[in-house]
C-alpha cells in the first residue's frame, strides 16, 4: 500500500513548498507517503543528504524546485540540476537509484499532487528499501556509504561546484571548456575516487599489499599502487608492516 512506502522529499521555500501548500488548501488527494523538509534552494540540497536518507531507509528521495528561470536565487535550480546528475551516476552504477528531481511552481499544487503520485507509484513497483533493515542487505549499504564518500571528497565537490560556470564562462584564463569534456572528467574522477574509497575502507579493517589488494578488487596491480600512493599523500593510510619484501598499509586513525 502507498501508506507504508516513505518517500523524503527536499522542497524548495519558493516554489515547491508553496505548491504542496496550494495542494493542501485545494484538497487535491495524493498520497500519504511523503515527508517534507524545507529548504530555502534546491541548489542547496547536498547529494550527501540523499544519500545518507537512502542510508537510512528512506524508499524514495525527491527534490523539487523552481521552474528553469525562475529560481528566487536565479540559478539555485541549475545547480540542483548538476548535483542530481551527480547523483543519478553514482545511485545506476550500484543499482539502486531511487531519487528524482522536478520542478513545480507556487501555482502548481495540481502538478505537485500528479508528481507524489507518479513517484509513490513507481517506488511501490520497486517495493521497500531494502535497507529498512540495514542488517538485511550490508553490502548495499557499504555501496550507498562508497558513494557517500565520493561526493564528499573535495574533487569532486570543486569540479561539481565549477561545472557551470567553467562550461559558460570559463577557467581562470577565459577558456571555455565543452560540457562534454567536463563530463567526463566529472566520470573519471567519479570512477578514480570509487577506488579510492573501495581501497580505503578495505584498509580500515585488515593490512593489506598492494597485490592482496588488486586480488580483493580484480584490478591491476600497478593501478593500485598508484591510488596507494595518492592515499599515503592525502595521509589516509601508512606503512604497517612489511612482509618479506612486501609492504602492508593500513587506514590511519582507525
């Protein structure tokens, strides 16, 4: 029944929020299967947020926003947009994406009720959350808690936060770089600091070689030994042993 799925939703003051208000006061039926936080700007929904509601069993996240153009903050909206693309990457490449993001005015409470019945819909297809028992399912989990790393580690928060503005207006020295080139460097940095945080959190439990290591992650050996160096500079993990002639890391300040 829609009355036990639990859907999260980030609404913004301007728009969203006064549409869902507007849907109140016309009586429009929709489902009883969200729950409202109020912020002043989709832009500022961080993707940690979503991820870390999906953490904690939450069977659908939902960001609504102004319209295109008419964000009070004038382009809030357009960072949203960038931050839920970010996330739409991370939730397919571990299986389990279960956000959307979509724009509703203050005098849209009609299309405010049609949008939490399509998404209460389509989540009851998917049925609950696996994670409602975090017990159940803790290799989701260790998943959901891989992508919150990534969106947390200042690379990719810098080229998120840059992405617009460098596409429009350029780098430091005017030079416009295409959408499609940011992209993939937004896809490479994705993919490098997975591993990164795969490395990390295997170190955080046991000492291991760089060639243990490509084993656990069916990578090459020489990759790996790259992404170990990059993590001892960033001084997230140190030597802990060397055994025979192979060095063993280990995270540090576990």
């Amino acid at each position: 029944m829609s009355s036990n799925i639990k859907i999260l939703g980030f609404l913004c003051n301007w728009c969203s929020y006064a549409g869902a208000d507007l849907a109140g006061i016309s009586r429009i039926q929709y489902p009883p299967s969200l729950r409202v936080l109020r912020v002043m700007c989709s832009g500022r929904v961080d993707p940690q947020f979503v991820i870390q509601a999906l953490e904690m069993g939450a069977d659908g996240v939902i960001i609504m926003g102004c319209h295109p153009g008419d964000c009070h903050y004038l382009t809030g909206n357009y960072e949203a947009q960038v931050k839920f693309e970010l996330l739409q990457k991370l939730l397919t490449h571990i299986g389990f994406n279960r956000v959307r993001l979509e724009w509703v005015s203050a005098s849209e409470g009609v299309r405010f009720g049609e949008v939490i019945t399509e998404f209460t819909e389509y989540i009851k297809k998917l049925g609950p959350s696996p994670l409602r028992d975090k017990k159940a399912n803790p290799e989701l989990l260790e998943k959901l808690q891989l992508c919150e790393d990534v969106v947390k580690h200042f690379r990719i928060r810098a080229l998120i936060g840059r992405q617009r503005k460098i596409s429009e207006e350029g780098n430091v020295y005017k030079n416009k770089i295409s959408e499609k080139e940011i992209e993939t460097l937004v896809d490479n940095a994705i993919k490098t600091e997975f591993i990164r945080s795969k490395i990390y959190r295997l170190l955080k439990n046991e000492p291991l070689s760089v060639k243990l290591l490509a084993e656990r992650l069916k990578l090459d050996s020489y990759d790996i030994l790259k992404h170990v160096t990059v993590l001892r500079q960033r001084g997230l993990i140190g030597l802990d042993k060397i055994d025979g002639v192979s060095p063993h890391y280990m995270a540090i300040g576990v």
